[in-house]
C-alpha cells in the first residue's frame, strides 16, 4: 500500500528553529526618563562604496564586516531605546545612502557637504545632544580600546565643558560594557561632525576592527545591541544629571526652540476618533454615524461588531456585542461621556464542524439575509455566539469574516476532526447515495482499504446506517499537504529567527532593521510565498486556528491596536512562543503566563491566529 503522506518535514528545518540568542526579555527603559531631550543619532557613513572615487572604509579585519553597516546597526537600536524613554529622536540616515543627493553624472558630493548636511539636521531640530556612532580602525592591529572625539570649544572659541563631561560619561559606560585594552583620552579632533557644531555633539568610535579580538566580539550575536545599551545608559545619565545645563545651552543656542515645541504626533486611535466624528465631539447623531461606520471597518479587517443605539430622554443608550476588548475600548471613544455603553465582548471561541454539503453564512440572523460565504462540508468554524433561541449561530470561518450560520448546519466536533493527522480534499463532488460530498471538502483520513479511502463524516448519513463514515474511491481525492505544508512553515519560522535581536525599524526589511510585517513577509518569502504586507491585508491570509492553544510554526499572530484594528503582526515559533519584531528589537515571546518571555501586552491585543499556507 502507497503511503498517502510523504513525511517532508526536514530534520534540518527542525534543528535550525534554534534561535542564535538566548530566549530572554530584551533590556527596556524603565518609564520614560528621556522626556523632553531632543536628540539626533548619526550613523556613521554610508552609500559612499556607490560613488566614484570610493577607496575603500573600515572593515572588520577578519569578518570583513563593512563599518557603515555596524554603526547603523547599533544607531537603529540606540534610537529604539532613546524613543521608548520618551526622547525626541532624529535619525539622519536608515539605509546605505549618503545625506547628501549625489549627482549621477560628475563628482560625488564632497566629504565637507556630507558631514555638514548631518550637522545641519541636528541645529535644524534644536538637538540638546549630537552623537555619531563608529568603529574605528588602525595600521596596527594592536589598537584596542573606546575613543571619543570631541572639541572642547565652539565655533567662537568659548570653552564647551559639557561636551567634555559628555565625552567622559560616554566613555564611562561604554568601557564598562564592552571589551577594550588601553584608556583612551578624549581625541580632541578638529573633526567636522563636532568642531562645527555648538550643540554638545561626540563621535564614538566603540573599538578598532583592526583588531581581531574587538571584530571578533562585535561581529557576534547580540553584541551590537551592548553597545546601544551602553550608550543610552550614558545619555540617560547624562540628561538626568545635567539637563537643567542642556536646557540652558540649548535655549541660548536656538532662542526660538522652546516656541518650536513638537505637536505631539496624533496616535492612530486619535486619527481615526477625528475622523469618525468629523473633529467635532461626539452627540448622538453624529456617534450613531460613527459607530456604524467603525463597525463596517472592524467586520473588514475580520473583527465584529454590533450595536443598537437607542435615545432614553437625552440619554444615548448603546448596546450590542464585539469581538475583542479593544474594540469596545475604542467604540466607547466614539460616544458622548454620559451615554449608557453597554457593549460586551463575546465568550471565546469553540470549534464546531460544518455538517451539511454546503451551509450559507448569511449577513444576519435570518435565511435569505444577504449570503456571505459558504462553509462546505467538514470545514472547522469558530462560533463565538449565538441568537437568544439558538437557532443561529455568529460564527468566524477559516477565510476570516465573522456571520450567521444556522445552528443545524454545524456539528460539535469529536476527536477525529480536532487536530485531525491525515485529512483528503475532495477534488471532484462524490456521492454517498445520494448524499453529496462536495469538490473542495476536506475529511479526516479514518483508514484505507486497497484502492478506496475511509473518510469520517460529521453527521452519518443514511446510506451507511448513519455511521459517521464513507468508503470513497482514492482517485476522489488528493491528501492534504499537511507535513509538506509544516515543512514550509518550519522554514519560514527558521528563516524569521535568523533576524532575533535586529533592531526594530518601521518599514525595515534587513538585519539592520527590521518591521513587524516585513519579518513575516520576509520569513514567507524564504519559502516561495508571497503576502501582502499591510498587517490588515495579513489578517485575513491562510487560514484562522485556535488563539487560545499552541501557535505552530510559521502561523501568523495578528494583535490590535487601541483602534481595535490590526496594527502588528508576528510569527509562531511552536507551542505558545512567538518572533515579534517591536521596539526595540526582534524578539522571542509567549502567550504563556508562565513563560519567562511572557508578553501580557501582547497576549491581551491577540486578536487571532492565522495558519499558513
Ligand atoms: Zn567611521
């Protein structure tokens, strides 16, 4: 006898789910100690190997690890840091380009031009502090230690003691941090970056990779990111025990700073409260409006939401059911203060088996409502609620939209169909008498007898005593490409987990910085598989899984924002662990409490799990 499932699952996809740093909550700011420092971080170089007249830059002596690449790496991280402590941070390059736009016939833009437009981006935002991040390098390879350059004076001449105490706070941390021979003084350099700039500015440079123990650590795991620590513990400390000195400096230096004062960026649930209500305060026309359109988003982006509004006096009364707490959280935004909001979040969810050939899934409650979506034969839903009589049942399909299915359609579903092995798709309709298994049904596997197949049957049907079984001919049906399917997605989950501990990067797709959706676009497209890319559009691929049990490999974990929409996305490890990349890095967590990495905030914006492909 054939086997119907060829085991494909590679043993290499398997080992290699071994991610390269240890499982371990990143270090995270305690509060936001950085509130109110206004900050520009410059990567050192890049883009100069695309221009003519390139000679070459600082590389790892062995691992040939470009400069530019490291200090935009450790740049990205620091940024992370500074951000989530509340700094206002600029970040003067996130790719390998140079500042300035080079002309693409003629000479490159000068060195002088480049430093200067960096310069120039740090005194157009009024920066307390400038710091530039390198690595250095040397004719000797004995060079080991950290340098910092500074000038102790402005452009005027006058003595700039903070930028010296700024130098040898740097110093401090970094030294305590990372490997480094002899102690450098201050190199007192009449380098652009810092003799033309006022503000409190320094160049770093971490270590010599000209030397092969300090290239060595810096080029391994998780190393770059010790060095991000190190310097935003000295900025820390640094605001904390001289902001009132930075605040001075910076209102003498740029007058017109405190009058500059940053809108704060609107949130997204700010942004889309606005435009709900059309910027005015909610009255309960203008929030009737506004709930029905919010509802209409939620059932797109595979969410649900329902509400009756009704007046008591003045007294708007709202009431009705929703699919997550985040999305009554946000409703409750859209009404006035005193109305009575009684909006619940529906019981978890239970899978329950579709039990007829093909059952509608209607618009509402009723037959004939507006049909939606069809659920075949032997196709797991997940009921979430149901009408007062129980004859309809709100439940969600595999394709991700919420709708009414009557309650005859839908079968509790035994052992056989929960976590079934072996499962056939029916490639053509097949008759059991005259009960039709339509093309396109997927049926557990019971066993298999020459040259037919056994599969199990939700309900019985006549014509086989109304035994839950079928004998079909194996030429019906193909098996499902379950193992080959894990195989893949052990591959993706493998692919994604190369990236643990690249910093976070809105809209990053590189070690060097990474989004949300990327990693899991990226991790997909390791294994052939295009998605899209919008964490809304990834909410509704492959096929939605339990989100209160184990998250396979591969699966895609799509949490809410305080919009009560997708906003981020992740990538399922096996078990309930989970790759996120969120500031400030790519990062190992849990939906499991007792798990060391166990993300609660994460866990309680899980809207659902979505398996792929
Ligand atoms: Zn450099």
């Amino acid at each position: 006898m054939q086997a119907l499932l060829p085991l494909v699952l590679s043993a290499a996809a398997l080992q290699s789910l071994q991610p390269p740093l240890p499982v371990e909550r990143p270090f995270v700011p305690q509060g936001r100690p950085l509130e109110g420092l206004v900050i520009t971080i410059d990567p050192g170089h890049g883009g100069a190997s695309h221009s003519a007249g390139y000679t070459g830059s600082a590389r790892g002596v062995d691992s040939r690890y470009p400069e530019q690449d490291l200090n935009l790496k450790v740049s990205v991280h620091l940024v992370n840091l500074l951000r989530l402590a509340g700094a206002d941070v600029r970040l003067t390059r996130s790719d390998d380009s140079r500042m300035t736009l080079n002309p693409l016939e003629g000479p490159p833009t000068s060195r002088s031009e480049e430093l200067g437009a960096r310069v120039k981006m740090a005194a157009e935002s009024a920066s307390h502090l400038f710091l530039a991040v390198h690595h250095n390098s040397f004719s000797s390879p004995q060079a080991h230690g950290v340098v910092v350059l500074i000038w102790p004076t402005d452009k005027r001449g006058n003595d700039q003691p903070l930028e010296r105490e700024f130098a040898d706070v740097l110093r401090e941390e970094v030294e305590a941090a990372v490997p480094h021979g002899r102690r450098y003084n201050h190199y007192l350099s009449q380098h652009p970056l810092v003799t033309f700039s006022d503000q409190p500015s320094a160049v770093i440079e971490f270590g010599f990779l000209s030397n092969p123990e300090f290239d060595r650590w810096v080029t391994s795991p998780g190393n770059t990111r010790t060095e991000a620590v190190a310097v935003y513990k000295a900025i820390e400390r640094f605001w904390r025990e001289r902001r009132s000195e930075l605040e001075a400096e910076r209102t003498r230096l740029f007058p017109a700073a405190s009058l500059l004062g940053r809108e704060p960026e609107p949130t997204p649930a700010g942004r889309l409260r606005r435009e709900m209500l059309g910027g005015m305060p909610p009255d309960p026309v203008r929030s009737e409006e506004a709930l029905r359109r919010y509802a209409e988003i939620v059932r797109q982006s595979g969410g649900w939401l329902a509400v009756r509004v009704a007046r008591q006096g003045d007294r708007m009364v709202v009431e009705g059911e929703c699919s997550h707490p985040l999305v009554a959280a946000f409703a409750k935004t859209l009404v006035p203060d005193g109305a009575d909001f009684r909006v619940r979040v529906l019981p978890p969810a239970r899978p329950m088996v579709g039990a007829f050939p093909m059952a509608s899934v209607w618009a509402e409650p009723a037959l004939a409502s507006g049909q939606t979506d069809q659920v075949l034969l032997g196709e797991i839903v997940w009921v979430r609620g149901a009408t007062p009589d129980g004859s309809f049942l709100l439940a969600q399909t595999p394709r991700g939209g919420f709708g009414w299915v009557r309650r005859d359609a839908l079968e509790e579903p035994d052992g056989a169909w929960l976590g079934a092995a072996r499962k056939v798709r029916f490639l053509a309709d097949t008759l059991v008498d005259d009960f039709r298994i339509p093309a396109g049904a997927e049926l557990p596997v019971l066993r298999e007898e020459a040259d037919r197949v056994v599969v199990a049957l939700p309900r019985g049907v006549r014509a086989t005593g109304f035994r839950k079984e079928a004998s079909v001919p194996r030429d019906r049906v193909a098996p499902v490409a379950a193992e080959a399917g894990r195989g893949l997605a052990a591959g993706a989950a493998a692919a994604a987990l190369r990236y643990q501990g690249a910093p976070y990067l809105h809209g990053g797709r590189t070690e060097l910085g990474m989004g949300d959706a990327e990693l899991v676009t990226l991790a997909w497209a390791s294994q052939g598989v295009r998605l899209p890319r919008e964490a809304a559009a990834l909410a509704a691929c492959g096929s939605l899984a339990s989100s209160d049990g184990e998250v396979p490999p591969g699966a895609v974990l799509v949490f809410l924002g305080e919009t009560g929409l997708p906003e981020t996305v992740g990538l399922g490890l096996g078990g309930r662990r989970f790759l996120i990349a969120a500031p400030p890095e790519v990062q190992v967590c849990s939906l499991n409490p007792e798990d060391p990495v166990f993300d609660r905030g994460l866990a309680e914006r899980l809207a659902f799990v979505r398996t792929l492909p």
